[in-house]
C-alpha cells in the first residue's frame, strides 16, 4: 500500500515527535466518520469527542498532509471574502451571524493551544501591509467594519509607524491585529491530533476514504477495511479530489508555495520583523511571511490555478522575497515547497450536508486557520441538532466556476491577473 510522506518542508524538519499510527484494516463502527486529519477534521473531531461523540477520522496520508501542515502559519482573523461583501449579498440576520463568527477561530486556536499545551510557537500579532493608497483606504474602511462587530485589537499603521515594524520600503502603511499572529502549522496540527487521541479518538494514517456507501448508517471503504459511522464528516479540501463528485463541481484546488531561508543571525531578524509579528500584504495576488522560531524567514506567495506543481519554486519566490527584502541577497533557501488551497468562486466557505448524515466545510479560499477551527464548532454544533450557525454558513450561495472543469483554471487565472494588474496600477 502507498505510505505517501510529509512533502520536504521547514515543518516536516522541524515537527514535534508524533506516533506512529496505524493505516485501517478492519471493520470498525463509530458515531462520526471524519475524512481528513487537517485543521478542519481535527477540529471537528476535538468538538465532538468534547460531547461525548465516539470518532474516528482517516487520514489519506499523515496528519496535517495538506495546507494544514504547509501554510504561511498566519493567523488571519475574518473569511477569504470580508464581511461586507457577505453584508451585500445575503439578508442582515445571516450577516450578522456570520459576522459575529469571523473573529471566533482565532479564538479557538488559542484555547486549543492552552487547554491541550501544543507547542506551536503561538506569537500573537499579524500586520496587514498596504502597497497603495486604495490599499490603505480598504484597510480603514476594514478596521470600521471589524470594529462593528466587536474586534477591537486593531490599530491603523502610518508609513512611518509601519516601518517600525516591518523593515520594507513598499509600503504605504497598514493594519496591526494583535489577535492575529502566527504557529507552526503542522505542530498544531500534530498537537490537536494529540489531544483528539486522549480524548479517545482514533486516527488511521495512510487510509484514504476511496468510497462513501451512503445511507442510513453510511459505510466509509477505505483500501483494507470499512468504518460504519452514524455521521460522516468530509474535510479533505483541496486533497480530496472526486470523493464527493457534487463538492468538486463549486470548487477549485490552487497551489500557493513557501520558502524558508537559513537561520538570520539575530541582528539581521530583528531589524526585518522587530516586534515578530507576520505580515501579509493586500494585494489580490498575496505575499506573506514571518520568522520561525529559529529565526528563518518563511515567506510565501503567488497562486497556481488548477494547483500543478511548479518545477522550481525558489526561482518564482525567490524574487518576491528580494522585491521586499533587498538586505537578504546573500542569505540562503533551506527549503521550498507548495501546498493547495481550495477555492470557490465566492472565495467564502462551502458548508453543507448530503442526505442526512453527510457533513461538509471546505473552499475558504486561502485564507483558513482560523474558519477551519471555527468550521469544527460549527458542524460539531449540527451535529448535535443546533444548526443555526451551521444554516448561516449553508445558506450561502454557490456557483460553479465559469467554463466547467476544463476551463475554468484559464478563465479564473485570467480574473486573478486583471485583479493583480489592478493592483500594481493601484486602481
Ligand atoms: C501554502 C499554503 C499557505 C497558506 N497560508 C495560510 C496562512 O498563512 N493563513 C491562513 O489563514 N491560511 C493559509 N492557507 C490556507 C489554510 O492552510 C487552509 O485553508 C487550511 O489549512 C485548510 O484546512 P483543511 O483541514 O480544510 O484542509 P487540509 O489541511 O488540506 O486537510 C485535508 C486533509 O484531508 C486529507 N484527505 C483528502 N482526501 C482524503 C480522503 N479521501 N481520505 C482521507 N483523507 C483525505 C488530506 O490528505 C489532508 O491531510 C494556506 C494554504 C497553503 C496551501
């Protein structure tokens, strides 16, 4: 059988010891079934081993395989498509709801870290950085509209006061979050799967889910063996391809790649991020980054349409580092690597049920520490018969992506170039 490993990133090298765990050969009954051990499944997971749920997930390779265990680490507060784009297309009391949820998975994060004591490198403060001045605009415009819904932890940045905490010349000023912030991803990942197994939740590696019997009690095959569940819950994102042929229809796999530099002497880190918080800027076509613990820099950007593997990542981002950092000519790439995100053509989340008992969330479209631990309270919630915040998310209109599936990468990566020509025109 395929043993498919962590693919060669800063985190896979720098993971916190984690078991050995097994792949599925037996039959095995449960409550709730959850295909896919990132942030989404194990969140979901943890919500409901909380309530007393029996759960057991599957993992097509190893936890935190997917974006869960490569992303940027950035804890970005509110949806891929903000609160007033949602305010705009749905009725007030969905928006509302929705819009008291967005600060919500940082939240969660967080007391996950300290109720479970994950050793993540948690570091609270995220900077948003605005390249022009409709930038700058959005971001005021953004800090009232958080503000309305009660997240208070903002503070607009000048040119010069965000030269104090960003060492770059590109930027014409910015949004300083200190609920945002940042982890090693696929720590807290390994630690929430932890704490999903002493709560006496199982997780099987190396078992894809490859078909879904549905019905009254749902059977979940995987290559050597079959979980029989009440629930299932499906979070496979980017990674489960044709499982489920209705979710892949409203929905996009993209790449999005990472570089991670040698160690910066100690000098040369504090004077690019002296305060440590991670920035990302505004543009459409994002760049983010923020140092590691060990002092690196792990700095990411670009998006590939259709998430093909690009030949050498270092050339592509590379670039994009210098472009900010001129001061790093010199400095080293240790590692580079790409990762998938999904996305929908809203650029909000895909939530939903199949049937009774077929639960969903993915597609947050980039952004998605936060909504996936969010996602977890709210489906775990569904389950359980409270579905009010689960509706709000359900409700949300889908569209499939013009040109269907063998048009719709060129078509969708023609949009994103307008945007990104939109921004370095700064209209
Ligand atoms: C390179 C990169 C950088 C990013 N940076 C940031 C960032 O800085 N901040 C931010 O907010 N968001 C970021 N994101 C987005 C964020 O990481 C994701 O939105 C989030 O991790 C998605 O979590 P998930 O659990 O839904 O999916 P994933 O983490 O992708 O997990 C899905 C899991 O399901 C498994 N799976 C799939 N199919 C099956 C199956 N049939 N059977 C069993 N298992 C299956 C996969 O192997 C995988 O482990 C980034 C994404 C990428 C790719």
């Amino acid at each position: 059988m395929a043993n498919t490993p962590y693919p060669q990133s800063y985190y896979a090298a720098s993971a916190n010891a984690a078991p050995v765990r097994p792949s599925l050969q037996d039959d095995v009954e449960t409550d709730v079934c959850v295909i896919g051990a990132g942030y989404t499944g194990l969140s979901s997971a943890l919500f409901l081993l909380e309530k007393g749920f029996k759960v057991t997930v599957l993992e097509a390779a190893k936890v935190g395989f997917g974006a869960s265990g490569r992303n940027g680490g950035q804890i970005v507060n509110s949806y891929s498509r903000d609160i007033d784009v949602i305010e705009r297309s749905v009725g007030p009391k969905q928006a509302q709801l929705l819009g008291q949820m967005a600060f919500e998975g940082g939240r969660i994060i967080r007391e996950r870290v300290a109720k479970y004591q994950i050793q993540c490198d948690l570091k609270d403060g995220g900077v948003f950085a605005a390249i022009t001045s409709k930038q700058m605009g959005h971001l005021e415009s953004q800090k009232r509209l958080w503000e309305r819904y009660g997240h208070t932890q903002l503070e607009l940045l000048d040119q010069s006061r965000i030269r104090e905490v960003v060492a770059c010349d590109l930027y014409q000023g910015g949004m300083l979050d200190m609920s945002g912030g940042h982890i090693h991803p696929l720590n807290l990942a390994l630690g929430e799967a932890a704490a999903v197994e002493s709560l006496g939740g199982v997780i099987y590696e190396q078992s894809p889910a490859v078909r879904i019997e549905r019905g009254t009690n749902p059977v979940i095959h995987t290559p050597q063996g079959k979980v029989r569940a009440k629930f299932v819950i499906v979070a496979g994102n980017a990674y489960l391809g044709n499982l489920v042929p209705e979710l892949a229809a409203k929905s996009m796999p993209c790449g999005t790649q990472v570089i991670t530099t040698e160690p910066l002497n100690d000098e040369l880190a504090k004077s690019l991020l002296p305060q440590d918080y991670c920035v990302e800027d505004c543009n459409y076509l994002l760049d983010y980054y923020r140092l590691s613990a060990d002092k690196r820099l792990i700095f990411g950007g670009g998006v590939v349409y259709g998430a093909r593997d690009p030949a050498n990542i270092e050339a592509i981002i590379r670039p994009k580092m210098l472009k900010a950092f001129p001061q790093l000519k010199d400095v080293k790439i240790d590692y580079a690597w790409t990762g998938n995100f999904l996305l929908t053509l809203s650029r909000l989340p895909q939530v939903g049920r199949l049937g009774d008992n077929i639960y969903y969330s993915q597609g947050c479209s980039g952004h998605g520490v936060t909504y996936t631990h969010l996602a977890g309270k709210v489906l775990a919630e569904a389950l359980r018969g409270q579905a009010e915040r689960f509706d709000a998310f359900a409700e949300l209109p889908h569209y499939p992506f013009p040109g269907g599936q063998l048009l719709r990468t060129p078509f969708t990566a023609m949009g994103a170039w307008y945007y990104s020509l939109r921004d370095k025109l700064g209209f």
